[in-house]
C-alpha cells in the first residue's frame, strides 16, 4: 500500500485534529509535518468550509 495514501486516508484527518489547539504542546510540530502534504491536506480543510 502506498504510504502517501495511508497518509491521506487515514493519519492526516487526525493530525488535523492536533492543531485545532495550538497551545497544545505538540501542535506546533504537527503544522510543520503537515506542509510536506499540501496536495492532500487542502481538500481536507475545503471539506470543513
């Protein structure tokens, strides 16, 4: 299975969760991972608008 796939499916919808806070500690670092995967964290974010 293609891992920017699992990514996309399965592990970037939660990690958007992480930083609806971002005074949680681990936020900050959250939003740097999430830039290497624009392309599929976009139509994610559209979803909720």
């Amino acid at each position: 299975m293609d891992v920017r796939y699992i990514y996309k499916k399965l592990i970037l919808p939660k990690l958007l969760e992480w930083i609806q806070d971002m005074n949680w500690v681990i936020a900050r670092n959250i939003a740097e991972l999430l830039l290497d995967f624009p392309d599929e964290i976009i139509p994610l974010i559209q979803c909720l608008y």
